[in-house]
C-alpha cells in the first residue's frame, strides 16, 4: 500500500487516540501518521487519519461540524464528567421532557463554558488531564463553542441521550455538565460517539478511504498547462493572472500541490509535489 493514505477511522472505547493511530500504523505498515481531533479514551466514533506525505494536510481540511451522540447520566458526579473518576451516584428525581427540551433548546448558538480539566488542552506547556491526575490545582480559561443543532434522542431516567452538531474543539462533557446543572443536579456522559468528523462516516466501523482532494478546504485548480505543471513540479516561481488572492489546489494527474496566489498574482508554495495514491 502507498504511504500517503487519508481515510476516516473509528476509534474503539477505552482505547486512547495515540494507541488508536499507532494501531493503524501496524496495519498499514507505515511509520508517520497523524489526526486531527483527539477523542476522549471513554469515548468512540469517527476519527480523521493522515499517513506519510498526506499527514501534512491536516490543517489544509474542511473545518467541517462534528456530530457525536451522547448518554448523561443524572445523578452522578466525576471529576472528569465522564463514567471514568466516579465521585458519588445520587437518586434524583426524573423531570418533565418538556423541560428537558427546554433546556436543550436554550444552548442553541455561541455558548461560552470552561473545558474539563481531564482535557487536552494545554497549561504551560503540559495537557490539562496530566496536571488532573497529579492532583495539581489550575484554572482553565473559557472558551466559546458553537452548537449548530442539539436534539433529544431518549429519556429513559436517569439517562438522558441526545445529539449535537458542534463546532471543531468543543467538549460534549461540558454540554453535558451544562444541561445536568440547568436540571438541578449532577451528570456524567455515561457514553459518547462521535459520528461525523469533516462531513465524513464511518459505515460499520471500518476504515474508509477519502479523497484528499474533496476534503481539502480550497477551490481547486484543474486544466492547468502543461508549462505549469513542469515549473510547479521543479517548484520554479510563476505567476497566476485573473485570481483572487489565496489559497488554491492545484491538480494534475499523479501529484497535487497547495500554493498561494498573492497580490501581485506571483504564487508561494504551501505544499508542493503531493503524490497521488
């Protein structure tokens, strides 16, 4: 198989997102990989995945929403509000789903919230969940998230489960933890999926295969000339008339670069010489 592979994975539970890719790279027999959105070990679902050449990607991608389906579990209460640092489980009473839909309805939009501490963010240097499990006392800043659509799947009390359409770096613990606190009460995600990543599914949790060039986030250039394409290739200096500045794809048939046209029409190489799977 050619080193240079882009597909959209599904990550088991219990398995971290390091452990999951390194899987991947024994499979495929390729040494360099990486993705894009880290999951949670607790949870599971659809993971973006670069080898080789293509790795460097990454952040060219369509900032596409992602999906996840969630389970809260009200009641019970873990530092990491998820199944995995239960503190204490409490009976509480089951509340009114119109209430609950209420709720549910009111995230809609730019919500600001304080990411977990058993996160990946980064304090000075360090992941936030490596300073948690130290016991080190911080503080993470708000964020802003976006939640493009959230709805109610099932209230089976004490488990509430719904999905939501959230923007790239959002943490679902915290919608979680959001809704518990709006009912009164305590709540941990009991089970997460991630469904969609990139505008991409997984279909019976097997790898699938993507085209690079449909996930790339520029317009792509194709019928270039054949004096172009050799000048590109030696990655020479040329110029694009009739543009806007940005950006582009430019595609032959066994490599694909990604340049940028300034304003002088003159062009700066992103990445050159990507080579076709």
């Amino acid at each position: 198989m050619h080193n240079n592979l882009l597909l959209v994975g599904y990550k088991p539970i219990f398995v971290s997102s390091n452990h999951y890719l390194s899987s991947l790279k024994r499979k495929y027999k390729i040494k360099s990989g990486g993705y894009l959105g880290t999951l949670d070990p607790f949870a599971k679902g659809a993971m973006i995945i670069a080898f080789g050449q293509y790795t460097k990607l990454l952040p060219h991608l369509k900032k596409e929403k992602k999906v996840y389906r969630a389970t809260l579990w009200l009641g019970a209460l873990s530092e990491s509000l998820d199944i995995e640092n239960i503190l204490e489980i409490k009976e509480v009473p089951s509340f009114d789903i119109s209430r609950v839909q209420s709720i549910l309805d009111s995230l809609l939009g730019t919500i600001a919230y304080t990411p977990p501490k058993f996160s990946a963010k980064h304090i000075q240097g360090q992941r936030a969940y490596d300073l948690a499990r130290r016991g080190v006392e911080f503080e993470l800043p708000k964020c802003e998230m976006q939640i493009f659509d959230i709805k109610l799947l099932s209230y089976t009390h004490p488990f509430l489960s719904f999905e939501v359409s959230v923007s790239s770096g959002a943490y679902v613990r915290s919608i979680g933890e959001m809704i518990a606190n709006a009912l009164g009460v305590n709540g941990v995600l009991s089970m997460l999926e991630r469904i969609e990543d990139g505008g991409f599914r997984v279909r019976n949790r097997e790898e699938m295969v993507l085209d690079p060039l449909k996930a790339l986030d520029y317009p792509i250039l194709e019928n270039l000339s054949n004096d172009i394409k050799d000048k590109i290739s030696k990655g020479q200096k040329f110029h694009l008339k009739n543009l806007e500045n940005g950006l582009y794809v430019t595609n032959f048939d066994d490599f694909f670069s990604i340049i940028e046209v300034k304003k002088d029409a003159s062009i700066r190489y992103i990445l050159n010489r990507m080579i076709k799977c």
